[in-house]
C-alpha cells in the first residue's frame, strides 16, 4: 500500500471518532445491497437504473439502550439519465421512488458532473439537487456537494482484474418546513473490476446529521455494490 492510500486511510478512521463524540448521540447500523445496471445510448447518453434496500441490524444511544431488531427500512428504484456535454462534464436526470414503511415517497433529481484526471487517480465532483414529496411529510429540498477519488493499487489506471479504492465525501443541505439541517457522509469502498462490463465494490457508508442541534445521529452502513454494463 503506497503512502498517499495510508493516509487516505487514516483520515478515513479518525473523521467519524471525532464528530460523533459531541453532543448526545445515537446511531444506526445495517446493510445497503445495491444493484446498477447502465446502459449506453446514443448521442453520448447513458442510463442508469438502481435498486438499493437499506437494512437495518440494530439502532439505539451510543452508550445506553441498544435494539437489535433487523428490519428492512426502506427500498429504493431509480433511473437517470446522463448526456455528456463537455470532455470531462455530465449532466444527468432523473426520478427515484421509494417504498418506505408502507409510503410511498417520490424524488426528482438533477445533478452535473465534471472528472479531473490527475497523475495516479481521478477526482470528480457532483453538484447534485433533488425534491422529495410524500402524502405525510412536508417537502424536502436538497442541495448535494460530492467529491470523489478512485485509486488503482497498481498502475495509473483502474483495468479488469484489478483492485481499486474509492473514496466518496459529500455535504447535503437541506430544507423542509423552514427546518435546515447538514448530513454529512464519508463513504471508503474498495472495488475489484471482474470485466469491462462488471464490477463490484463493498465498504463501510458513514453518515452524520443533527449535530447543529446537538443530537448528533450517526449512521453506519456496510454496502455491497453491484456494477453491470449492457
């Protein structure tokens, strides 16, 4: 492992120790199993669609009560689609709906995209928007800074056969009934690509929100994801 991937790693462990000791705190732990299947199109747009469930293995205060009951929380289906508009920028589309205890719950999505190449690794950054609405909420609106990094273990590039880390970092704000609130996630994966047209990528999701109002929630949930070219 070279030295820019231990550092990356260190400040992987030592970020959610740090923001989580504030405040009263509680937390949830669980799984995300995901499924995205892409397509090319025409004209340079692609399609994407994604099935994502979020289960849940146990939740409760960081020192106190911990119920360990496993409960699916909700399932997600998706589809967006993306047109590239410059060398190395996207713009994409798209809805979301979710099943939610019996709920069902709508989301619209825009984001934009644009991908540095760097020496060794690439950075993208997403400018992601969406609104959510649902018969027992009010709205929610939501504004999405994330930046991302993919590494190769070896070589300058990520090829088929190959092991790769990902790190995702993103800041979403959002607005419902005057209410503003941060979420903060900081997801470290590690990837292995089997083939052109599929790969695989699994690690640890960590999300952080309420801290503003000094009830930190802590989130932290094992993903598996599932990557199919067509």
């Amino acid at each position: 492992m070279n030295t820019k991937i231990k550092h990356l790693v260190f400040i992987l462990w030592f970020f959610p120790v740090s923001i989580s000791v504030f405040g009263q705190s509680t937390f949830q732990t669980g799984g995300l199993p995901s499924l995205n299947i892409n397509k090319k199109l025409k004209n340079d747009w692609s399609l994407n669609s994604k099935i994502e469930s979020r289960l849940l293995f146990q939740q409760g205060e960081i020192n106190g009560e911990v119920d360990k009951n496993f409960t699916n929380i909700l399932t997600d289906f998706s589809l967006i689609g993306a047109k590239i508009i410059g060398l190395n920028s996207r713009i994409a589309f798209g809805y979301l709906i979710r099943f939610e205890e019996g709920v069902l719950i709508h989301r619209s999505i825009q984001h934009y995209v644009v991908v540095q190449k760097l020496s060794g690794f690439r950075l993208a950054h997403r400018f992601l928007t969406d609104q959510t609405f649902s018969v027992n909420e009010e709205p929610k609106f939501r504004l999405r800074y994330r930046i991302s990094s993919e590494l190769p273990f070896n070589g300058e590039s990520v090829d088929p056969g190959e092991y790769y880390l990902k790190i995702n970092n993103e800041y979403i704000n959002s607005l419902q009934a005057m209410k503003y609130d941060l979420e903060i996630r900081l997801i470290p994966l590690i990837g292995y690509g089997i083939s052109e047209r599929f790969k695989i990528e699994t690690g640890l999701d960590y999300r952080v929100n309420s801290f503003l109002t000094n009830k930190t929630r802590n989130s932290y949930w094992m993903t598996l994801n599932f990557f199919i070219g067509i």
